[in-house]
C-alpha cells in the first residue's frame, strides 16, 4: 500500500495532501519558510551548544583548580610552611600543591639567551603534561621545559640547563600551554632548587570536580580570612567556569530568540498560502458541504493541509540543521560526533516541533473560516 493510498483511508487527510500538490509552487515557498525558520533555529542552538563544548573544554584544566597566595593583610612576603600544613588539613584528599617561582635566563646552542619563568614544586605531573619524555609523579631531579623554548634554544631531552649555579638535565617537555597558566616559556625544577626563598609565591589545590573546588575555596576563605581581612587571598576557577557558562546559557537563548522570529515570518506564509487556499477552493468547498460533508471534516483537511507543510519543512529543516551542526562541532569542539548528543539534538527536535505547531496554529484561522463558511453563499460565489 501506497503512501497515497494510506492517506485516503482518511478522506479528509487525502484530499489535504492532493490540494498541497494542485498549487506546488505556493506550496513550496511556504515549506521553504518554514526550513528557513527550522534551520535558523536548529542550527543557533547547536552552534550555542558547540561554543559551550569548547569553552568546557577550555576552563576544564583550570576548573578544579584553587590557586592560594598570599593577601593584603598578610605580614609576610608568601605563603608560610604553617599556612600550607593547615591548608592541606582543610583541603582533605585533595591534593595540594606548594610552589615557589622566580625566573632566569637559559642560553642556545647558539649562544643566544632567553628569558624563561622558573617554577619549584614537587608534584609535577598533576599541573603538567609533558609531550615527551619523563613525567615524574614527585620531582626530585632533573627539570622540565616548555616545548616551545626548548626548540628555540636548540635543547633535547638529556640537555643540561643551569640555574643558580646549579645543572639540572632535561626530563620532559612540557605541552605548550601546560600547567595551568604556565604556558609561555617556562622552566619547571625541584622545589629544592629554590631553597633559598623562605616562603612560597603560591600554592595550587587540585580538587576532584568544581564543585569541590569551590567547597575547598570557600573552606579556606573562612579559616583564614576574617571579616574584611585577607591573609591568604583564594581563586577558585570554578566559578569562573560557572560565570561562563551562565552566559553561555543567555546567549543560547538570545541565539533562538532571533531563530525564532525566521519561524514566525514562515508561519504568517503559512497564514496568507491557507487563507488563499480557503478562498480560491470556496466553491469546491460549498459542493462537499452540500453533498454532506461534515465542518468537522472540512476542519480537519485545512489543518492536515497546514500539519503537512509543518511536518515536510521541519523534517527537511532537521536534516538540514544536522548538517550545519556537524560542521560546527568539528570546527569549535573538534569533534563532529558530539553533535549526536542530547545538548545538541534537542534543538532538532524542538525545531521540528516548533514548526508542526507553528503551522496547525497558522491554520487555524482559515480551517475555522472555511468550515463556517455557509454553503449556499459559498456555491453563489
């Protein structure tokens, strides 16, 4: 059985489909605008989506991280050995990480030099990743060195650079943008090699989601700042990932507010296709009604006729924002698959929605007008 052929089991359904077919030049502008809306929707709200992804992406290295150092009101130039003790008392099982910074400068192969940043601490692979070479759980020797400014100053793995007097030799590179805000040029050594400072500039706690980063930062705020004091001034990165995604979340609604407006351009199209069609069919439809034809059935072929217009541009309008959203998370989230997820296909789906309900509600009208319409005087005219 034919898809026609299902249709006129439904007499009033199979006359709607026949009538879209009789103008398909009306009818076809009119599903066009709908696509148009379909797509304008979709297609924002899976790019809103896409730009969220990256910017997760982005903030999730930092987003569990709580940076300590020392405050205003602080009478000392650091963070003290007592203040990390009683730090890693309130931080629990996350781990805390003390460091120590100062920089230098590193000499080329070609006798040029370079300014690096220098980093001490111990737990180097938690705020590190390295693309080469050793990445120590506890760094006890050796040193680490941004990728970047190792090719530029011509060093490999197992090259010496000297600090304070003091050789360390080449353990790992470090990705370029590692370590939290590392990125740049800088030179990761043992605590121990930056003995000589009695305190530490900071000290970075790893927590095991946001949210707990932000139980530890709020933890830490109350244990040592009283009131308008800052002994020990905090950041949590968390809320700045929240901050973010709270406006992410009001741009994905502005971005369907001007999607939606394409929808409605497309429905009063609908309106004006529908009430033409009401007008030119007049006679035709006065003839089924004095043969017998029930309102109600002369109801229910207009809003078949608007349904079918909604059903036909939101599918294709679908289809076709699937597309425009593959594109977007390959090229913002660097991954086309994510797409599938139900962030982003719940914009398909509520623009399809959107459409079929736009369209019956644009029927209406003329369904209501043509079914009231008196059969004598439709026959007169």
């Amino acid at each position: 059985m034919s898809i026609r052929d299902l249709l006129w089991q439904l007499p009033s359904v199979g006359m709607a489909w026949r009538n879209l077919g009789r103008s398909r030049v009306r009818t076809a502008l009119a599903t066009l605008g709908i696509i148009i809306g379909v797509v304008a929707i979709a297609s924002l709200g899976m790019a809103g989506v896409a730009i969220q992804q990256q910017a997760t992406s982005n903030l999730g290295g930092i987003a569990d991280e709580v940076t300590i150092r020392s405050g205003t009101d602080s009478t000392t130039d650091g963070v003290t050995q007592e203040q990390v003790d009683r730090i890693r008392d309130v931080a629990g099982d996350a781990t805390v990480i003390p460091e120590k910074t100062n920089s230098t400068t590193l000499t080329a192969r070609d006798g040029s030099e370079r300014f690096v940043s220098v980093t001490g601490l111990t737990r180097a692979s938690t705020l590190y990743e390295v693309s080469s070479g050793d990445n120590p759980d506890r760094l006890r020797s050796g040193a680490l060195l941004t990728n970047s400014t190792a090719r530029q100053l011509g060093l490999e793995i197992g090259d010496p650079v000297e600090y304070d007097g003091q050789l360390y030799r080449i353990r790992g590179l470090i990705e370029s943008g590692g370590g939290g805000f590392g990125g740049g040029s800088e030179l990761v050594l043992p605590l121990s090699a930056l003995r000589d400072q009695n305190y530490y500039d900071s000290v970075t706690i790893v927590a095991s989601d946001g949210d707990e980063a932000q139980r530890i930062s709020d933890a830490v705020e109350t244990r040592f700042n009283e009131g308008d004091e800052e002994i020990l001034s905090v950041t949590s990165f968390a809320s700045i990932q929240e901050n973010v995604g709270s406006f992410l979340d009001t741009l994905n609604l502005a971005l369907l507010g001007i999607g939606s407006i394409s929808l409605i351009v497309a429905s009063v199209a609908i309106l004006n296709v529908m009430l033409m069609s009401t007008i030119e069919r007049r006679g035709e439809i006065g003839v089924l009604r004095a043969v017998g034809i029930r309102r109600g059935e002369v109801l229910r072929m207009i809003l078949a006729e608007a349904a079918f217009l909604g059903i036909i541009g939101g599918f294709v309008g679908a289809a076709l924002s699937l597309g425009v959203g593959l594109v977007a998370f390959e090229v913002l989230a660097g991954d086309a698959t994510l797409v599938f997820g139900w962030a982003s296909v719940r914009y398909l789906l509520l623009g399809f929605g959107f459409a079929v309900v736009a369209s019956l509600l644009s029927g209406l009208y003329p369904a209501w007008k043509a079914a009231n319409d008196p059969p004598v005087e439709a026959l007169r005219s």
